[in-house]
C-alpha cells in the first residue's frame, strides 16, 4: 500500500491545456473517486500516474518516492502500479486463466496464484477455463481487475470500470469491486463521469473541470457543501436561486432560508429532497407542476414559481401531485449560498 500524491500536475496537446496544475492527495488504502464530465482530462491524469504519458510540470509520489518529475520519470513497469483500461481490454482469445496470468512474470504464474486471484476477485473457478466473451459483462470486469491485481500492485488504477456494463449491473459491480479492493488493501484511484457511482462508491470525491481539480471532499461533505453552483448541479439535482443574505436569512422566491453566509447578494442552492410539497393553505410560495417523473419509491416534480422560477422536488412517491396542480412549496433545513461578487 502507498499513498498517491500528485502536486502541480500540467499537461498540454498541441495548444490545449489538457490537465493544469491538478494537486490530489489519496490516502494510503482509500478509494478516490475522480469525477468529472468527458474531455476533461481524466484518462490523461490516471495515465500520467501509470507512467504511460510524461507531464510537463509537477511530481507524482507513490509512498514517499517520487516517480515523476520533470527531470525524471520511472518506468510504468516499476512503479507498483496496476492498470485497469476503460474497455477492461481483456485479450479474447486467451482464455480467463491466461488473461488474469498474463499481469505476472512468467515464473510466477502458478494454479495456486491464479485460484487466490479467482477468490479475491469473487470469481468461480471453472471460469478459469472459459473465454471472456462467455461471461457477463461484471464478471469480466472483474476478470480485468485480477489481472491488474496479479502482481499485488501497492496502488489500482481504474478508468470507468463499469461504463460499458447495463445500469441493473452497475450497482452490484460496484459494490464488487470496492469489497476486492478492500480485501487486496491497494490505494485505488477510480476515474468515473457518474456522480453516482462516485458518490456511492468512494471515501473522497476529487471533482474535475476543464483539466483542473476543483474541489475534493468526502461524498457527503462534496454533496452537502459544493464549492460553487455549477459543482452542485454537477453533483446532484439542484435548484439555484438569487436572494440576499441578512443575518443568517436568505430571502429567496423560495421563501426566507436559513444559510450560513454573508451578508449580500448570493445565489443559494437548494436540494429537491428538501423542497416538500404541501397543501395551497400551509405554505407562503406556491407553485405550478409542470412534470411528474414517477421512479417507484420516489417522484421527482417540476414546478414553476409564479414569477417563473423553475424549482425542482423530489420525494415519497406516496404524495405525487397532477401536472398543472397548484401546490404549497416548503424549504426544509439550511440551504448553501454562494455570493454573487464571487461568481
Ligand atoms: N494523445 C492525445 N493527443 C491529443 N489530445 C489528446 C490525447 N489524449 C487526450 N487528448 C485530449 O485531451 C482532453 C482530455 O482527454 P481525456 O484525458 O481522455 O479526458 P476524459 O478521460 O476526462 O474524457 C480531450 O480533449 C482529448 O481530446
Ligand atoms: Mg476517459
């Protein structure tokens, strides 16, 4: 095990700045979740730590040893580190033993290494003999796991390990893979564009924007405390409305809310889980559904304020509201605010 530094981290192609000074610290043993849109740099950064792209500027450390400088690099096959590609790139005409063996040195590669690896990555022996395209999609991302794992790297990369599975797949495979990494203890580094799978899966969520690290917290300080707006939209669902802040009040076309901020013009962030829909009579603000998304347990409902301003609820599904109903509109709980001048 070993922890992961990265310190002013640059990266161009040609005239774009692809990655520009990206400082991220991942704790010996943790799972980081590297969030972010596509294009914004992700694969480049997981890449740059692999040693299979140079930066330009900054250092990565593993432990307390620096791989990558910009007077010197080691090479990617001596830095302790496993690779998990975002297609898992198992070679399909080899079949499951091979793949996971083909991560060790020849002399290494025993049945007694290879069945810890099957049981480590929660896989049933006879698959051993089966060729990839004969297993489910979480199986051979799993298989891909073994693979990087078969050396007992001290650090785990993984590039979007479940984007090529089904939705139903993903949740139970995420589960999957944090139990393995846990088990085989490495320092993981997962990159993914799915706030969900990073919020559910990770101890500490680094946020990327356009080739910059913008904020890295753990799930529930990044959800309950985004550094700015667009990183809550980014998040979560959201609803950003303007107020002024006075004493601890933002007054808002959602009525007034508690905040901890300044005093001022802010633009204040509201989740739908604390819009509550009441009846016409109980509440200040009104509004007018306009959609209804029905998820079961759940119902997320759109409205517009009189004045226009689109506020987005989610709730129990046991009270789901018509499209064109009038309804009541309360704000529990604090809200977030952002100053405007900051923006
Ligand atoms: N080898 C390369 N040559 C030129 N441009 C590249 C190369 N690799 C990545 N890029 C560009 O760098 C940006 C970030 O890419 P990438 O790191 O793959 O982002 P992400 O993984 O977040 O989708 C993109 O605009 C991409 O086109
Ligand atoms: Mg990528």
């Amino acid at each position: 095990m070993s922890a992961v530094t990265l310190s002013g981290i640059s990266k161009s192609y040609g005239a774009q700045r692809v990655l520009d000074s990206v400082d991220l610290h991942v704790p010996d043993g943790s799972l980081t979740a590297v969030l972010g849109p596509s294009g914004c740099g992700k694969t480049t950064l997981l890449r740059i730590v692999a040693g299979f792209v140079r930066s330009e500027a900054g250092t990565v450390s593993l432990g307390d040893r620096v791989v990558e400088s910009p007077g010197t690099a080691l090479a990617a096959e001596k830095r302790g580190v496993g690779y998990v590609p975002q297609e898992g790139a198992l070679f399909p005409h080899l079949d499951v033993a091979a793949n996971i063996l083909y991560g060790l040195p020849r002399g290494r590669r025993s049945k007694t290494r290879l069945a810890e690896l099957l049981d480590l990555a929660e896989l049933p022996h006879d698959v051993a003999r089966r060729s990839p395209h004969e297993l489910s999609g979480g199986q051979q991302q799993r298989v891909a796991l073994a693979r990087a794992l078969a050396p007992a790297p001290r650090v785990i990369l993984l590039d979007e390990p479940f984007s090529s599975l089904d939705a139903g797949l993903r949740v139970s495979a995420g589960r999957a893979v944090r139990r393995v990494l846990r088990h085989a203890g490495a320092t993981a580094l997962l990159v993914t564009h799915d706030q969900g799978e990073a919020l559910s899966l990770a101890d500490q969520v680094a946020v990327m924007r356009a080739g910059r690290v913008v904020q890295v917290d753990s799930p529930t300080a990044l959800y309950a405390h985004p550094v700015d707006p667009e990183t809550a939209t980014f998040i979560g669902g959201a609803t950003v409305v303007s107020g002024q802040v006075r004493g601890g009040v933002a007054l808002t076309s959602l009525g007034d809310l508690t905040v901890r901020a300044e005093d001022g013009p802010a633009r204040v962030l509201v989740r739908p889980e604390q819009v509550r829909l009441v009846e016409l009579a109980e509440a200040g603000v009104h509004g007018t559904v306009t959609e209804v998304s029905f998820y079961g347990a759940q119902v997320v409902v759109h409205l517009d304020l009189a004045d226009g301003t689109p506020v987005t609820a989610r709730g129990s599904s046991a009270h789901t509201p018509e499209s064109g109903e009038k309804v009541g509109l309360l704000v529990e709980g604090a809200v977030v605010a952002y100053p405007e001048s900051s923006q």
